[in-house]
C-alpha cells in the first residue's frame, strides 16, 4: 500500500498518539527515518495583533531555542523556502544563506551551523485550521533523504488530524521549556532523578531544577500532582 490513507492506515498513527509523549516518539521515529538529526514542531498562533510562533514540540538543545529565538523560528517556519504537501522540498544551507531571498541573515545562517542546522527543511502541515510546520535539520548537509521527508510530511498531516485538540492545547496552553517536559515526563515514566540527568546529558541538581520549575508554574505542591496536572493537559 502506497497511497497515503494506506500509510495512516498501516501504522495506526491516530490511536497512537495520544499524549505529548507519543508526539514526541512519533517525531523521533520520523526524524531517524528520513535521515535528520532534530525536528520541531511549531504553532502559529494570532496573539494580540501579531503571529506568535509556539514550540508544541522539539528535540532542539533548550539553549539553541532561546539563542536563535521566537522571531527566527516563525521565519524560519513560514519563510520562502517552505512548502505545502505534495511539493518538491526545499532546503535552507547554513552556508549558503546569502542567497535564500534574505531569509536569514549571515550571523543567523553562522549560528544555525554551529548550533548544528546546517540544513533545514521547513514543511507546512495541513491539519484543519490549525497553522502548523514542521522543521527538520541535519547537521550535516545532504544528510536528509528527500523522497523520505514528502512521505514524512504526508504522514504528519494525517497523523496530526486525528488530534486537533492535543496540538490546540500544546500550542496555546504549554507553560512548560522543552527540557522542563522532559524531565517531567521521564519521571513520570519511573526514572530516578539520576537515570534522568543520564538520559538528557546534564547534572542531577539541573533535572531537579527542571522539576522544581514544572511544579512552580502548575502550582503543584508536588512532583506527583504537576506530573498528574501534565498529563490531563496532553502535556506529557
């Protein structure tokens, strides 16, 4: 079967996820399939006048975020060089910035390639009304499988269908990082806050940090109740 109503049916995606944290393996699987090395997820919303651009979910370093910032992202999403289902995908080239139509600038492209996006596709996905895209880099160019990444974009879009209010509550209700997810989510997996600090390369007092900013922001008295509030959320 080949057809994309095949592809849903065959891997089931809709009863798959259904929390943050079958997004998050969804993606995975989806970034190692096609070659890249990160992915992210990003919302659109209308905010007050403005576009904002919301991280529903990502496997970026959290510093890598908050160095190339909202503003970059959003372009980054809705720029030239993204491309609807069915459309030839085309890449952004760190090094070759200069000549993408001014999407990003040279220091921009710079510290994409140090950050390790030395290549990015970006991919609308039709899901509803919602406006969604997804990124995928490699840190190398030419890494990422393109015939791949179209079949990967179709995939999304069906996947993604089936839960329009997991993705509307991620986007517009999420008060979590990336990393203070993660930690939650491991936890509430039944890893110790040592097995914790191993899976995401940092230090245990970092991961209890993580934590003890989960519970704050969920007004939790307790590492149980923010990650029973996470998950009622779809949060995790």
């Amino acid at each position: 079967m080949s057809s994309p109503a095949a592809l849903l049916q065959s891997d089931t995606l809709g009863s798959r996820l259904a929390s943050r944290g079958d997004l998050t393996s969804f993606f995975m699987e989806l970034t190692a399939e096609i070659g890249a090395d990160s992915y992210m997820l990003v919302a659109i919303v209308h905010d007050q006048d403005r576009n904002d651009a919301r991280i529903v979910s990502s496997n970026w370093i959290f510093d890598a975020i908050e160095l190339i910032g909202k503003r970059l992202i959003a372009s980054l999403a809705q720029g030239a060089l993204t491309v609807a289902p069915g459309f030839r995908p085309r890449s952004l080239v760190a090094t070759q910035a200069p000549d993408t139509d001014g999407l990003v600038s040279g220091e921009e492209a710079r510290l994409l390639d140090v950050l390790g996006h030395a290549e990015i596709y970006s991919l609308r996905l039709n899901v509803g009304r919602q406006r969604l895209f997804a990124l995928f880099s490699a840190a190398t160019a030419g890494k990422i499988d393109q015939p791949a990444l179209m079949k990967a974009q179709l995939k999304c879009c069906y996947a993604l269908s089936h839960i329009p209010q997991l993705i509307a509550a991620a986007a517009m209700q999420d008060p979590l990082s990336d990393r203070e997810r993660e930690c939650l989510f491991w936890v509430s997996e039944g890893k110790t806050t040592d097995e914790v600090a191993v899976i995401l390369g940092v230090s245990s007092n970092t991961v209890n940090s993580y934590i003890t900013h989960a519970i704050q922001k969920f007004a939790a008295s307790n590492r149980a109740m923010a990650i029973a509030t996470a998950i009622r959320s779809g949060i995790i």
